[in-house]
C-alpha cells in the first residue's frame, strides 16, 4: 500500500476522528458540496538515495487542512485528527508527530479550518 492510503486507512479507522469526518479525507481537493468538517492532504516525496543511485528512504512531507464551518469545529476536527496521527502505530511505530499547526480560512467559501504539517519516512 502507498504512504497516503496507510495514513488515510488509520486516520478513518480512529473512531473519534471517524465520528467527525465520516470518510471525508480525500488528496488535493473536495467538492464544495460536501458536509463538514472534512480533511484534505497533499503530500511532497523526497527520495534519499545512497552512491549507487539505489533508494535508501523516502522522506512524505504532508500538509492536511482540516475545514469546517465554524472556528470551534475546526479546532475540535483538528484536535481528534492530531490525536489521531499520534495514536497512528500502523503507519509509524511511534505514531506521527506533528511538526506545525496553522489556522487557516477561506473567506471566498466561510470556512475555518487548520492546517497541520507532518512527515512520515518510508523504506525503500
């Protein structure tokens, strides 16, 4: 299975984040027409390679960003969803730590939400 399809299965297989998101985790974008609150992730691979260009470790830098209609369930989407990443013993032995936390909003849309950084290594 891929780094993303491990994250995604873990992060729904959370029961008090699947309580809030449904299976509203998706890549790159979702459909404006979509109940809330939902997460969608990106992810930038970087390879690590040793002197015979063979792949040592892959380094998955995601960037999640938890929306919601309003600041109090954004923040308790993005509470469960970070609880979740640390209690994530399926994809990293110690869970996922995060690296950063940022609130975010899309005024266009008036949604609230936050975005979370985190990595996750990967054997090649």
């Amino acid at each position: 299975m891929s780094v993303e399809s491990d994250l995604v299965a873990a992060m729904l297989a959370n029961v008090p984040l699947a309580a809030l998101i449904d299976t509203r985790m998706v890549p790159d974008k979702m459909e404006q027409a979509k109940a809330r609150p939902f997460i969608v992730y990106v992810v930038k691979r970087t390879p690590e390679f040793n002197l015979n260009n063979e792949l040592l470790i892959e380094q998955c830098a995601f960037s999640a960003q938890v929306w919601a209609d309003d600041r109090e369930s954004a923040d308790a989407a993005t509470d469960a969803f970070v609880a979740a990443l640390l209690a994530a013993t399926t994809v990293e032995a110690g869970g996922i730590p995060y690296d950063e936390r940022e609130v975010i909003a899309d005024h266009d849309l008036d949604l609230e939400g936050n975005e979370v950084q985190f990595t996750v290594w990967r054997d090649a």
